[in-house]
C-alpha cells in the first residue's frame, strides 16, 4: 500500500501545475485545433464551384468587306457584324454568364488599368483590323491578352475559352484557304459556300442546341459528395495527427514525470525519504507508477477529448485499448530510463530539446508521408528505429480497422521495448540509490 500512497502523492502533485496540465492535454488538442480549423472548409464544401471572373473587354474591330460569318450554328446563334462582336457575344452568352461577367470599355488603356486596379482580372483588346485579318487569307487576325499576374484559375478560364473558340475560326480559314487553292481564279463567291458548308460539319459545332464551349465538370470523386463524405475525409486528415501529437506529448510526459526523482533529489527530499522505515525499493517503486499512471491519465483523457471534441474514431475497442496500454508502457519506461541517464535536472533540457524531439519526429514520419507509396515506404523502415514509430503503426492499424493480431503484432514488440528500457533504468537507479 506504501507504493500506491508515494504513486499517488505524486501524481496529485503533477496534476497540480498549471504547465503540466497545458502541456499533456492543451497542446496536443491545439494542434489538433489548429489542423481541424486549416480543413475545416472540407467539411462544408458539398460541391465545386468558380467565382465568376471580370472581363473588361475594349472592341475596336470595324469589321472587313472580303469576309462575312455566317453565324447561324454558333452556339446561342449568335449575330454579329464583326468578328469582334462575334467574340464579345460568345464571351457575354447565357452558356457562360456563370463563369464569366463582361464588361465592355471603348478605350483600351482603360481596360488595362481597369485590371491594374484590380477592378477586372483580365482585359480582352480587340484591334481595328481584327475582322479584316480574319478576312484576309493571308493575314493574321490576334487577340490582346492582359491579365492580372498575381491569378492563374479565372484568366486561365478565359484564355481557354478564346482559344477553343478561335482554333475552331482558324479552321474557316483553313477551309477557305483550301478551297479556294482548289480554283484556277480565286472566286470569292465559293467563301460563302466554303464556311456555311465548313459550320455544318464542325465538330467546333454542335448539334446540341444546349451545347457550350465549356464543359464545368467537379474534381474526380466531388460529384455526388455528401457531406458525411467530406465530414469523413476531414477526419481522415485529423485522426493521424491528433494520434501522432498524443503519442509525442506521452513521451514527453514520460520524461518530465520521472524528471522529478532528479528533482527531489536536488532539493534534498529524496535522501530524508530514505532515511524513513521504508525501503528505498517500495520508494523508488512508487514513484515509478507514478510515472505510469500520470501517461495513463493523459492518454486515456486525450482519446476521450479527441472523440468528443472533434468526433475523432480510434477503430475498435479491443484494439485501441491494445494500443493505449502499449503507448502508457513505452512512453512511461523511455521517461525512467533516460532519467537514469541524467546527472541533474539541468541535463533535462537538452534531452526535451533534442532526443525527445528527433525521436519524436522520426517516429511520426509514418503521418506525414500518407498518401505517397515512396514516402510510406521509407518511414516503414526509418520510423521503426524508435519507440515512437511502433506506437504510431500500431495505432494506425487500429485506426484502419486491421486485425487485433496484426495490432498484437506490433504491441508485442513495443512491449519489448518497454522491458527493455524499464529493466535498464530501474537497475541504474538502483545503483544510484540503494
């Protein structure tokens, strides 16, 4: 019963400081917080959508004599006198006034200053001789193009639509350029006959009388995404890392706990401990529970919180107790075996500061690397080299929902890791005491 009182004792008096209450229950659920609030959008996003893009758009085409487009099959049937005008009402169709809100400016510096004050994202400058070149067999019929360089979705948006559109021009031009090679003379009189006979079969043109030059489609999966889908790929993100922070700060705890033979030491409590009836090894015994017990209250309460908090699912019961115990004896016996290490509690920083810290992080490689089968791969073999990583594995594997006997598997080996450490540190502070 003498072991029980000095565990007790001492963890009351650990869960007394307000630090130590932040650090074992406060920052893993922060962290966790933090990551929950950077995905949280996830959650709440039932479909994808575009923010429509401004167009300030300055046409100058005065049309060309040589070359009129019948426009009767382009989509919306569209009438245009200009191939200027005809661009501006493909742009300013019912097909794209979801994507796309035009604005027609008759000065071409004002529609790039327009995008300069970032009252449009993109303007569109179409020269005088747009339709004559276009007209022209030989000539070249171009587009200006101004864009705020800071976006990329809403200009690229636009730029694939002229292009789309104007690829399927260029084939007019095409057409005609041949058809009228085919002549001895050039007729100008076949023009007509070439486009509207070019139009017809277009796969530019659809026979869809609903048919767009934009198809919008979700990303791959977004289609039909409820929102406990997107609740479940949130949790998919939180779930790992809300376990990896737990199982960080445990070993933290460990160490800090068991820190506290150093301390006492120092402050000269320890050695008039000694000097009582009681036998060193009942004290030394109980202080060691101590350590276990506190990693005990913190994990449990950290699996609790994380449920209730952020709706967290550890996988079956079996397993995730399996787990816990394993991660309580790991983290509690790596605590009293670097402590046995430790001459005073000033040595302390530099194992918080550096072991606990790169052990850590390799342990928790197996988190970040989800997702790429290299990276996986690798943390395989690297984050097994510590503690830590079996801890990880196995609670991801509870996570997963594997087998109880692949998550035995694991423990087992975690477990020997804790005889491991526990029998080395034990035995050094015996030494240094008794």
């Amino acid at each position: 019963m003498k072991i029980l009182d000095i565990a007790l004792k001492d963890v009351v008096r650990n869960f007394r400081s307000a630090f130590g209450l932040v650090f074992m229950f406060g920052v893993p659920l922060l962290v966790t917080g933090m990551f929950y609030f950077m995905f949280g959008n996830i959650a709440q996003q039932g479909e994808f959508s575009l923010p429509r893009v401004k167009v300030a758009i300055a046409n100058l085409d005065r049309g060309g004599p040589k070359f009129q487009v019948s426009t009767k099959h382009i989509p919306g049937s569209l009438h245009a006198d200009t191939m200027g005008e005809l661009v501006v009402g493909v742009l300013s169709s019912e097909d794209l006034a979801e994507l796309l809100e035009i604005y027609l400016i008759p000065d071409p510096a004002a529609a790039r200053a327009a995008v300069d004050s970032r009252q449009a994202q993109v303007a569109i400058i179409i020269p005088e001789d747009f339709s004559e070149q276009f007209a022209d067999l030989y000539g070249q019929a171009s587009i200006q193009f101004y864009q705020d360089p800071t976006l990329t979705i809403g200009p690229g948006i636009v730029k694939s639509i002229l292009s789309q559109f104007m690829d399927g021009m260029s084939g007019v031009k095409i057409a005609v350029d041949v058809a009228m090679g085919d002549g001895e003379t050039a007729d100008f009189s076949r023009v007509g006959l070439v486009v509207q006979e070019y139009l017809d079969s277009s796969q530019v043109q659809s026979e869809d009388p609903e048919a767009s030059l934009l198809e919008i489609r979700a990303p791959q999966g977004g289609q039909g995404k409820t929102e406990q889908d997107s609740r479940n790929a949130l949790l998919g993100i939180l779930t790992p890392i809300m376990g990896g922070m737990m199982i960080f700060y445990a070993f933290y705890t460990g160490t800090a706990s068991a820190e506290s033979i150093l301390r006492e030491e120092e402050e000269h409590t320890l050695p008039r401990l000694f000097t009582t009836p009681t036998p060193q090894a009942v004290i030394l015994s109980g202080k060691f529970l101590a350590v276990f017990l506190i990693v005990v209250v913190q994990v449990v309460m950290l699996l609790i919180a994380a449920h209730l908090i952020f709706g967290v699912q550890w996988g079956d019961i079996p397993s995730v107790a399996m787990v816990a115990f394993g991660i309580v004896c790991a983290a509690s016996s790596f605590g009293i075996f670097v402590n046995s290490f430790l001459k005073n509690t000033r040595q302390g920083g530099i194992v918080f500061g550096g072991v606990l810290t790169m052990t850590g992080m390799i342990g928790m490689i197996g988190i970040f690397a989800m997702g790429s089968a290299t990276a996986q791969k690798l943390s395989d073999t690297v984050s097994l080299l510590v503690p830590q990583g079996w801890a990880v594995r196995g609670l991801l594997q509870a996570i997963n929902h594997q087998s109880p006997i692949n998550v035995l598997l694991t423990m087992l080996i975690l477990f020997g890791w804790s005889a491991v450490f526990f029998t080395v540190g034990v035995w050094r502070f015996n030494r240094r005491y008794i």
